[in-house]
C-alpha cells in the first residue's frame, strides 16, 4: 500500500515492553506506518530490527523522542511534519516506574515523564492529529495504580510502586480526560488506558513468573482501541474488557 494511504501511529518509549510490542502488533497489518520513538537512537535501533526481524507486512521508522525534553519533542514534530505531514494515533506510552529512587527525585522524575511529557507532546503532535485521514485517536497509557477510587477503598495497594508513580498516572488521567473534553469537539478520539499487570522492563517485578500477563496479552486491547473498536468509550479510562473508575 502506498504510504500515502497508510494509518500513521506514533508511540513514545517504544525501544521496550508495551511500546515495543504494540509496534509491532500494529505492523502486522499492511494498512499501518509505525513512527517508532525512542530517547536512545542506539536502543531505538536494535527495537527498529527486532521489528523489521519479523518480516511484517506493515512499515516501520525510528523517530528520536525524549519526552522529558522540549527541544527533542519539537525536533520530532517537525520532523514528523516535513516526512509526512500528518499522524493519525499518538500514543503516549512512555514511563518510568523510579521505584528505586528517593521521592525527591522519584516525584519530578515521574511527573516529569509520565504526565508533562505526554501533555507536551500532545500539544506538539496536535496540529497532525488534526490533518489525518481518518478518525484521530489520542491512547495515553496510565495505570490502575493511577485511580483515586481504588486507592480511597483501598483495594489497591501502592505496593512496590509508591507514592510518586501512582501520583503522576493520577495527573496523566486528568490530562487525558481535559484532552477528551477540548478535543473532542475538534472530533479527536482520547483514551486513557491502564494495560493491568504486565511483563516489561517497568520494574524488576514486571516478570511472568510474578504474575504479570506476557507483554503481548498486555498489549493486544490497545490494537482493538487504536482501529477504532472502543470510540464509543472516548473520555474513559479503559482497561482490557472494561473500565477503571477514576
Ligand atoms: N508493565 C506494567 O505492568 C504496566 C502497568 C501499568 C502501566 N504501565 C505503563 O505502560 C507504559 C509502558 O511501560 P512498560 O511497562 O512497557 O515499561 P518499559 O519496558 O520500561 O518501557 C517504558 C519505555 O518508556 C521509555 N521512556 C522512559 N523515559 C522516557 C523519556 N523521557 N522519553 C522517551 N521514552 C522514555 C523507556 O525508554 P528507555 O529504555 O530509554 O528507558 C521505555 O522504552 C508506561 O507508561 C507504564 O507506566 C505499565
């Protein structure tokens, strides 16, 4: 197909775990173009031939993305911008668990990457979201650890999360559901979206063998959301087969 037709999708922190693998279940249609962001051009490549190993009928190209950083997410914009003009799908994978860190770097850390970045970028992104050829999706990647409901009933525990993370999924889920609010007049589809437990490189926990789905069932209702199957659901916070309360 030519690239001119194809669904354009660009996912921050693809150079592991979900990112990754939502690449490459995406490039499994020939309908799709990947935009491949990675902060390391170097890890951003051994992901890019992981992809291409494959042999998918899709396309795929890495794109240099440091969400912490204004100057990298305008350089990906425009870059974006003057190779295709467009995207159609943004989704704003890219976090960090610092579970390890002290709080006083583990707060500005998370907040920094999984909820500043993903407005900035959003923002940055906003003008191709707004040329696409199709419905314009926005799937920003939160966590039920990120939920006020759970954490007041407190049936779901920080465990070994903390504080900082679980804070800064909460400010992400605001941000989604202001996007869904302003943007959706402008007929842009946005989603949050909590992937459950899941085998990544998150955290040393995120292992199969304590419990955690394999990055591909993780993954897989993130396909299902990005073709459009759950628009319906616009402004929630979604989870595999349901909903998280807020
Ligand atoms: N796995 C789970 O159980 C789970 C549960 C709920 C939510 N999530 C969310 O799912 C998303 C993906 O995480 P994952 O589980 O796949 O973990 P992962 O394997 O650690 O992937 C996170 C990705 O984000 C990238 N990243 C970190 N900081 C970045 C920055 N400043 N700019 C650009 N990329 C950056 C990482 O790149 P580097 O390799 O360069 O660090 C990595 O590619 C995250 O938002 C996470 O919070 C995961």
């Amino acid at each position: 197909m030519a690239e001119s037709k194809k669904i354009i999708t660009l996912i921050t922190g693809a150079s592991s775990g979900i990112g990754l693998e939502l690449a490459v279940q995406l490039a499994a249609d020939p309908n799709n173009h990947v935009l491949l962001c990675s902060r390391s051009l170097e890890k951003g490549e051994l992901a890019l031939q992981e992809v291409q190993s494959r042999k998918l009928p899709g396309t795929v190209e890495l794109l240099q993305l440091d969400v912490a950083s204004q100057e990298s997410i305008a350089a990906a914009a425009k870059t974006v911008e003057e190779r295709h003009g467009r995207i159609d799908a943004l989704v704003n994978n890219a976090g960090t668990g610092s579970a390890a860190l002290p709080p006083e770097e583990a707060f500005p850390q998370t907040y920094l990457t999984n909820a500043v970045g993903p407005y900035f970028v959003t923002e940055a992104f906003l003008p191709l979201l707004k040329t696409s050829i199709t419905t314009p999706r926005i799937l920003n990647v939160s966590s039920g650890a990120g939920s006020m409901t759970r954490r007041l009933a407190n049936t779901h525990a920080q465990g070994f999360w903390g504080l900082p993370y679980s804070a800064s999924k909460a400010a992400l889920n605001l941000i989604s559901v202001t996007q869904a609010v302003v943007y959706g007049d402008m007929g842009i589809k946005v989603f949050a979206f909590s992937p459950g437990f899941v085998e990544s490189n998150l955290g040393p926990h995120n292992k199969v063998a304590n419990g955690a789905q394999t990055t591909e069932e993780g993954t897989r209702p993130m396909v299902g959301i990005l073709k459009g199957e759950r628009d319906e659901e616009h402004g929630g916070f979604l989870a595999k087969g349901g909903q998280y309360p807020w």
